[in-house]
C-alpha cells in the first residue's frame, strides 16, 4: 500500500520540499508516495521509453520521459512515461531541457504496479486527458492488457496482437503481445 505522507501543504509548498525516492505526488491537497519499481514495471518503462525515443528523437518529433513530474492544474504527478512531443519540450534559450514541466504530456503512460491501487492511477491518466494530454495508456502486467484512454472518447481495452494506437505523427506501430514480449528475457 502507498504511504499518504505529510498533509496540508499547498501545491506551490509541496513543489518547494526535496525529492522523495520513490516519487511522491501531489493529488488533491494529499501528498501520496508512489511505490518502488519492481522488476516488470522498470523492463517494461525502460523499453517502451527506449522504442519510443528510438523512432521519435530523431526527427524532433516527440520525446519519452521516465518518471518526469509534470506539475500543472492542481496536481503534481510523475507519470511512469511521459511524452511530449518536441514543440511543446520545455527548452531553455540555449536549447537545453529545463528542469520543470508544468504541462500535462501529450500521452501518458501507467504501468500498474503490484502496491498500487488502479483507480488511483486511472485517475491521473484521466486528470491529464482533462488537461490537455491527448492519449493515455493503462499498462497491467497481470492481465497482460493495456487500457486505452482519448479525451472525449470511450476506453479500449488491447490485447494479444492488437495494435494500440499511438501520437498521430509517430511512425510506431506496437502490439500488445510485442510490449509484454519484453518481458521474456531468456
């Protein structure tokens, strides 16, 4: 279970306190500690982060995050991934990342964790939907399905050799079977 940590803090408060290991949000006035990574989770983020950098980075299409805290409306958040696509990467003058992201990522990626409770993290995929991401993903491991989530638009529940869509302008085509593939290591 996710500790709840120290309450009462406003947004601009919480975002003054030092990091947590792991990650700590900010959702609804509550400061709740995300859990640590286990072996599924961290495969499948590096890799998707990886295929997703692989075909985008390039061409300045689209940047994959692993665990960004992005911090706008009310809630600060740090998706599992998040990718931004390149116009919208906060650069500063001389072209370099800046350290804060206070915009919601184009698509947001969730890999359930075992410690996690789903709702909660369906929750801040559907926060940033209402913010101004475009697509989200909702990746269980135990039921080897990804839940894909548009804004204005019905879930769809993925699984085996459908391929889940992704940003309009990234050349990627992935199946279900193809991200839990990753998994298989020998």
């Amino acid at each position: 279970m996710v500790d709840t940590l120290a309450q009462g803090l406003t947004l601009q408060a919480f975002l003054q306190q030092p990091e947590t290991t792991p990650a700590s949000e900010y959702i609804d006035g509550e400061v709740i500690q995300k859990p640590m990574p286990k072996g599924r989770h961290s495969g499948l983020q590096g890799k998707l982060c990886a295929v997703i950098n692989q075909v985008a980075e390039d061409q300045k299409v689209a940047y994959a995050f692993p665990e960004l805290r992005c911090s706008f409306g009310t809630r600060s958040i740090v998706p599992d991934i998040a990718v931004f696509r390149w116009d919208r990467i906060p650069f500063t003058a001389t072209g370099s990342l800046r350290d804060n992201f206070n915009l919601a990522p184009d698509w947001t990626i969730e890999i359930l964790s075992p410690d996690q409770r789903a709702n909660k993290v369906l929750g801040n995929i559907l926060y940033c939907l209402e913010h101004g991401s475009h697509l989200g993903w909702f990746i269980d491991p135990d039921d080897l399905s990804v839940l894909f989530l548009r804004s204005q638009q019905q879930p769809a529940l993925y699984l085996g050799d459908q391929v889940i869509p992704v940003l309009s302008d990234l050349d990627l085509k992935l199946t279900v079977n193809q991200v839990f593939g990753w998994l298989k290591m020998l």
